[in-house]
C-alpha cells in the first residue's frame, strides 16, 4: 500500500531519467525524481515537511484526503502560442 495523505500526479518527461510530480491538493507542492518510486518515496516526506510550512505561514491547511489517488501520465505540453 501506498501511504500518502494526499494525491499525487506523476509525470513522465522526454527524458526517461526524470519525472516531475505534484499533489492537487496541496498548493505549491511539486518536485522531480529519477523513477516513479523515487518520485513516491519523495512525495511521501516532502508531502509532511509542506504541511509543517503551510501551517506555520497560512490560517489553513488542507484536511488529509480519505482516498488519495496516484496518477501516473506523460508531461503534459503547451499548445504553441498563436
């Protein structure tokens, strides 16, 4: 099982070296890993030490989510400005 308190999208890029990864739930919450389990292992952590910092710079923070997902997907890309 998968013990994040949040959702997580995972990214893959043109570099199958890195992936990028961020929660919906969590404003401001992104960061980049070498694998997908990289990416999970660094969410994890990351995911506790942001919510330490919302709570000591905002009036709130988001509740846990009951059913967080993982997303797994491609990088998604800009369309080109007209």
């Amino acid at each position: 099982m998968i013990d994040l308190k949040y959702s997580l999208v995972i990214e893959a890029t043109t570099d199958p070296t890195l992936f990028g990864f961020y929660s919906p739930d969590l404003e401001g919450f992104t960061g980049i890993g070498h694998s997908v389990e990289d990416c999970l292992y660094k969410a994890k952590w990351g995911m506790e030490e942001h919510v330490v910092l919302l709570q000591e710079n905002h009036p709130s923070v988001p509740e846990p989510n009951a059913n967080p997902t993982v997303v797994i997907q491609n990088e998604r890309r800009l369309e080109p400005a007209a």
